[in-house]
C-alpha cells in the first residue's frame, strides 16, 4: 500500500486503462505533460486508488468506465479533485443511467479514448501524435470515426495498420504485465513506430502463432445455443475467442470464459456482430447471477461466479434471443 501511495504522489498523474487504446491514450496524454507519472488501474479499482493520492497538480483519467456500483462515490470524489486540480477524465464506455456529466468529463461513445486524448491535448502536440492515436483506434475497433478517417489519409494506411497491430498483437499477448506496458509508453510518446520498438515485433508475431491456436481450438470446441456460441477455457486471449466462437458458431454473439481459480470466478468476453447492445443486456442480467458486466454495445465483458456460468450463459441467450426479437419487429 505504501509504494502505491509513493507512485501516486506526481505533479501530474496519468491513470489508464491497460489496453492499447488505454496505452495510446497515456502515450498521447504524456507527450503533452512529459513529466507525469502513469499508473495502470481498472473501473473497479479506480476509487481505492484515488483515495489514495495525497497531491497531484493535474490528473488524467483515460479509457477507465465508470462502475455502475460506486458512480455516486466516485464523482463525488472526482468532483472533490476538480476544485483542487487541473482534472481530466476521457472517456467512450456507456454511462451508467445514473451518471451525470461534469465539466471535466470529456466522454463521447462514438470515438475511441486515444482519439479523445489528441483531440482534447492537441494544442499542446505535433501533429504526428494522430498517428498514435489511429493506433488506439484500430486497437479498439474505432477506426471509422470522421476523425480518425481523414487523420488516416495523410499516411500510408497499410502501413498505419502494419504498426497498429504490431502494438496490439504485442499487448494482447502480454497480458497483464504492466512494466512491459509501461516501457511501451515512453518511445510512443516520442511518436516512435512499434516495429522500432525493441522485441514488440518478436512479440506480435508469437501472438499471431497463438492465435491460429486459438482459432483452431474454438474451432473444435464451441458450444452453440439458440442466440448465441461460447467457448469456456482455452487458457487463451477470451476476446480473440469470442470472435472466434462468433464466426464457427455462426451466431452474431460469440463469448469466452475463462476460470479464475483464485476468485472462483469466470472472466467473459462478448463479442457482438449483431445490432444487440451487449452492454445494456449484461448490465441487466449479470447481477441476477451474482455477477457484474459491461463494456460497449458490441464488445463487453462480465465476471460471473463459478457456479452460476451455466444458468447465466442461457439466461444471456434467452434475453438477447428476446431483444432480437424486439429489433426485428420494430424494423418491420
């Protein structure tokens, strides 16, 4: 506890999500304040760990949802750091219903946090930094944005792509190694392309070996149900096993779980190519099983109890059975 209060004592402090875009986001939000410190964190954990700073001049808040649970708590204790602080919180996840907008919430749905962190800093940049930010676009399925499309056009788009999944493929595979993430941050603040970047190229391309292992797995293993195909354990990357239960269930809503043996705990991903909001629809069944869940409409995640997979994954196929239904009637 005592060294996360040491590392959370900057002038400027960066808080990010761990993902590409959550990357990029600091990537770009360093470039602009060079001396911040930055520290990886998660919805759930974003309140304890503001709690815990003493001092900060200015804080950036990039890609981390707001949880549902404690929205009251946390922009209570945001607001707290807006009277004191320079505060900016970015932001594309969903609004719980309940969530108030304030002045130092910059939020938009439609483009990605990366794209959000240049645009709201971008006095402050070169404009080569768009660069880093169509990375975290691309990484996060966000590359169709106005912005993003006409930043693409004064570079080689292949080329842009190359780069952008050289980074993500590196992440992925990664996983939740943070000082890994965290030397990433200071040669993408210096606008240096990923395969420049010592040993990311040797990473994406394990990361591409294992994901045709991936591939082949759920191809020998997915389960199908009515609405929707899932896969429960390939020790693996649960989002790319999502796609992938998609694509050879031949259903619109593929999903990964994965146990967590220490949390006797499932961690989903769920992966929509449907017209379902998968967020909205987790969000409303995942507490019914003792679980949580959320994310974007068409990309979310849920933590569900060991015991409960089971009953949640039909319950999840009956209701997303139902909103199709719904979707399919108001289009008639």
């Amino acid at each position: 506890m005592k060294k996360l209060q040491n590392q959370l004592k900057a002038k400027t402090l960066i808080l990010t999500h761990g993902d590409s875009d959550g990357i990029c986001s600091a990537a770009i939000a360093k470039t602009a304040y060079p001396d911040a410190y930055v520290y990886f964190t998660n919805p759930i954990s974003l309140l304890d760990e503001l709690k815990l700073i003493e001092y900060v001049e200015t804080l950036i808040i990039c890609d981390i949802a707001i949880d549902e649970r404690h929205c009251s708590e946390l922009l209570a204790v945001l607001n707290e750091f807006a009277e004191k602080c320079n505060l900016y919180y970015i932001d594309h996840h969903p609004l719980p219903e309940s969530c108030e907008k304030e002045g130092w919430f910059h939020h938009d749905v439609e483009a990605c946090a990366s794209e959000l962190t240049y645009r709201l800093f971008e006095d402050r940049l070169d404009n080569d930094m768009r660069r880093i930010a169509i990375y975290g676009a691309i990484g996060d399925f966000c590359d169709n944005t106005p912005h993003v499309k006409n930043w693409v056009k004064d570079w080689d788009k292949r080329g842009l792509y190359f780069q952008a999944g050289t980074l993500t493929q590196a992440i992925l595979y990664n996983g939740k190694e943070y000082e890994f993430k965290r030397n990433l941050l200071e040669p993408l603040s210096k606008d240096t392309i990923p395969s420049n970047i010592p040993g990311l190229l040797e990473l994406a391309r394990e990361a591409a070996i294992n994901e045709e292992k991936i591939r082949l797995f759920v191809k020998e293993n997915v389960e199908i149900l009515r609405n929707s195909a899932y896969i429960v354990n390939t020790n693996n990357s649960i989002s790319k096993a999502a796609i992938y239960a998609a694509s050879y269930g031949r259903r619109e809503v593929g999903i990964a779980a994965e146990y967590r043996e220490r949390k006797d705990t499932y961690d989903l991903s769920i992966r929509s190519r449907g017209k379902v909001d998968v967020n909205r629809l987790l969000r409303s069944v995942a507490p019914k099983f003792g679980g949580s869940g959320g994310g974007h409409p068409f990309a979310a995640g849920a933590r569900i109890p060991e015991n409960s997979l089971e009953a949640f994954l039909r319950a999840f196929d009956t209701e997303l059975g139902k909103a199709n239904e719904v979707i399919h009637n108001g289009n008639q």
